[in-house]
C-alpha cells in the first residue's frame, strides 16, 4: 500500500524548487540591476554641478525606474545597496550616506507604484502612458529624493542655508530627467521587437537624423550663438518619422551633450549662474 501522504510530499517539494529557484533568479536579477546603477552613478558624478553630489542628469533613477517596472519592484534591495555604495564616500557620515541612499530607492519605487495603478504600458504607445511617466514619475515622485537629498546635505552640513534651494532643484531636476529620458530608452531597448526596422531610405534617413543630431549638438556645445533652437524640429523629426524608437535615444543623446556643456560651461553655458545652466 503506498503512502498516502506522497502525493502532498511532491507538491510541496515541488514548490519549494521552485521557490528556491525564483529566489536565485531574483537575487541576481537585483545585482545586475545595482551594478547597472552603480556604474551609471559613479560616471553621472563626473558631471556634478553642486559639490561632488548633485548632477543635472542623474541616469541611475531612470535605471531604477526601468528596472522595477519590467523587472519588479521585489528587486529594490539592489538598487538600494548600490546607492548606498555610491554616496558613501562622498557623504560626511555613514548615516548621511544611508538616508540620501533611501531617498535614491525610495523615489523610482514609488514612481513604479504610481505607475502601475494606472496602468502604464511600458510602450509608451498612449497618451496617457506620456502623461503618467512625465507628471507622476518624474515631476512628482522626485520630490522625494530631491528634499530627502537636499535636506540631508543640510544637516550634515555639506552645503549652507543659502545653498539649500539651488541644490535641491539640481538634485529635483537630475532625478526628473533621468526619468525623462533614461527610462524610456531602456523601456523601448526592452520592447524594441514590437517595432518595425527600419529598411531601404528609412535607414538613410535615420542615419541622416543621427548626423544631424550629433552635428547641431556639437556646434551648440562649441560656439556662444543661440541656436539651441536649432534642436527642435531635428527632435520632432525622430518622434514624427520613428516614433519611440527613434524620439528616445534622440532625447537622451541631445541631454548628454547639454548635461556635459552645461559642466564644463561650454557655448552658450559658458559663465552662466547655476539656476542659468539649469
């Protein structure tokens, strides 16, 4: 007579397996999204306009973001330890470096949470999902780790009472547009297969806009003419002709030459206030 009890044994050893087994995937899952965010945080700091902490694009939020909504927000562990690693030498004490790190996970998990209630698609194929990731991920969720930061930096006395207000908009905007244009790159990187390649004159063109793009930029950078403006309708050709696939990394590239102009007071950022660089 068999055991009666053997079934239930399977199942449960079965569970368990697989518990075990997610449990391992998630763990690794969390340090490749904390390394991601280290590297991104450690080469971001190279860009810093207020002390050695604070930078007007801050891509590690947006990697954060981008992580938690395709991946889970179960994977917070590792997005906080890095920032942890990443502020602690640059913060007057453990503790600093422990509250900035909370205030760093805390902003993209509650943008993620913001998100899902509404229903956000990663695609970024609605008009809503637009409005979500720009008002609710960026614009508000941000508020956190701007005022956590800021005022940590206060009261560690990093920066004085003047300062406070002109580092917390840097921190605020950094985080917003790490958001703004970091996560939709990733996010449409992760849903890249749903969208048509470009084929024939489409990749011409599509190398066109590049140079165009890389082209205008760099001259921005290199002279004091105000031909800023020049950019817009370059951006609006990548969103109008390819979509996401192509007004993503447009965005993100045309932010990477401001951020660096905007360091190292380049063309039309040369001698400006910080409130003017930003």
């Amino acid at each position: 007579v068999g055991d009666p009890n053997e079934p239930m044994e399977k199942v449960t050893k079965m569970i368990e397996g697989r518990g075990l087994r997610r449990w391992r995937s998630d763990l690794l899952t969390s340090i490749g999204l904390g390394v991601a965010y280290y590297v991104a945080a450690k080469l971001s700091l190279q860009l810093a306009l207020v002390g050695e902490n604070i930078t007007p694009l801050w891509p590690p939020t947006g990697i954060a973001l981008a992580g938690f909504i395709l991946l889970g927000r179960r994977l917070w562990p590792g997005v906080a330890i890095a920032a942890f690693a990443v502020n602690l030498p640059i913060s007057v004490s453990a503790a600093a470096a422990t509250t900035t790190a909370v205030g760093n996970t805390l902003a993209p998990l509650v943008a993620a949470t913001l998100l899902r209630r509404v229903g956000f698609r990663p695609q970024l194929d609605r008009f809503r999902d637009a409005l979500a990731i720009v008002f609710l991920a960026a614009l508000a969720s941000m508020l956190i780790s701007a005022t956590i930061g800021a005022t940590t930096l206060l009261a560690s006395g990093a920066i004085e009472d003047g300062e406070l207000l002109g580092a917390w908009s840097v921190w605020w905007a950094g985080d917003a547009m790490g958001v703004l244009v970091v996560a939709p790159f990733l996010l449409t990187l992760a849903t890249i297969s749903e969208h048509p390649l470009p084929r024939g004159w489409r990749v011409i063109e599509a190398i066109g806009l590049a140079a165009a793009l890389i082209g205008i930029s760099s001259l921005v950078v290199a002279t004091d003419l105000p031909i800023l403006f020049l950019l817009l309708p370059v951006l609006g050709w990548a969103a109008w002709r390819f979509h996401q696939p192509g007004a993503a990394p447009a965005a993100l590239l045309v932010s990477l030459f401001a951020t660096w102009a905007a360091v190292e007071e380049h063309g039309i950022f040369a001698g400006r206030t910080l409130s003017g660089q930003m």
